[in-house]
C-alpha cells in the first residue's frame, strides 16, 4: 500500500522531473552536475515522510533545496574560484553557430553571478515568476528580489556591452572638439 508522501514523490519525479533538471542545469551549467542536484534535493525532500505535501509543495520544496545547495556550493568554493585561473587554462569549443556562441555565453555570464542574483534571474525569466513569486521562493523580501534582479542585470549588460554601459553612466559617447 503506497502511502500519500510517495505517490507525491512519484508524480513529482514524472511530472516535473525534467522541469527540475532544467532548472538545476541553469543554476550550475552542467548536467551532471543539475542531475546530481536534482537527485540531492530529493532526497533531501524525501528522506523522511512528510504528511500533508502536495506536488505543488513538493516541487517548491525541491527547488528551494536545489538552490540552497548551489549556493552552499558556491560559499564552499570561492577560494577556488579566485585562484582556478591560477591553476587551468579555460577550455573553449568553437561553434559554427553565432546564436549557439551568444546563448552559451549569456549562461556562462549568469553562472558567474553571484547565487542569489542569478536564482532571481533564472526565476524571473526562465521560470516567468513575478517579484512576489520569486521572494516567496527563495525566502527573501520582495525588495530584496527587486535589488538582486536589478543588479544582475546591470552585471549581465555591463559584461556583455562594457563601452555602452560606460557611456549610459556618463550620459552618452560625447565628442569634445
């Protein structure tokens, strides 16, 4: 006889499984790497019986346990990432394809945010939450969302456009003569 808490495990795994695995992969760009997330946070969701979970539930709970370990993640390895540049020469892949160059940039830019900032951009515009939906996910205030959203998108122009950024901030390219 099943009991409710693993039939919700169930239907979330079929259901929402690859929504999972998407979303972890956007927070960490490797699919080994969201799988093992996904797989984690399951577990961690249900490990022990929960009474009274609903898929909806349920689903949150994972996300949220997905992005509280890419963050511990990224806390953990920020000595590492100051000095890994030090220590390997960065591999590249040439693509025929422009728009394949700029997608897999514009995701390489928003892994390089900090957690938070790229949770709400990842949340906003790949999950299409609003302000309210984002804070209610990640815990935080709405102002709080409304400040990370504001700047990872002022870290993600600056660094794709640096000379335009510049000149927004200066009032516009003005020529002296």
């Amino acid at each position: 006889m099943a009991r409710p808490w693993d039939e919700v495990a169930t239907a979330l795994v079929v259901e929402r499984g690859d929504a999972l695995s998407r979303y972890a992969y956007l927070l960490t760009g490797s699919v080994d790497d969201a799988a093992d997330l996904v797989q984690d946070a399951l577990v961690r969701t249900f490990g022990t019986p929960r009474l009274g979970l609903t898929l909806p539930r349920a689903e949150a709970y994972v996300r949220r346990a997905i992005l509280n370990q890419v963050i511990d993640r990224s806390r953990r390895d920020g000595t590492w990432r100051r000095v890994r540049h030090l220590a390997a020469a960065p591999s590249s892949v040439d693509s025929p394809n422009a728009a394949t160059d700029e997608r897999l940039d514009l995701l390489e830019r928003i892994r390089a945010l900090p957690p938070r900032q790229a949770a709400c951009i990842v949340l906003r515009y790949y999950e299409d939450l609003t302000v309210d939906g984002i804070a209610a996910v990640l815990g935080i205030s709405s102002g709080a969302v409304k400040r990370y959203l504001s700047d990872g998108l002022h870290a993600l122009a600056s660094s794709l456009d640096p000379a335009a950024t510049r000149a927004a901030r200066t009032g516009g390219d003005h020529v002296s003569t």
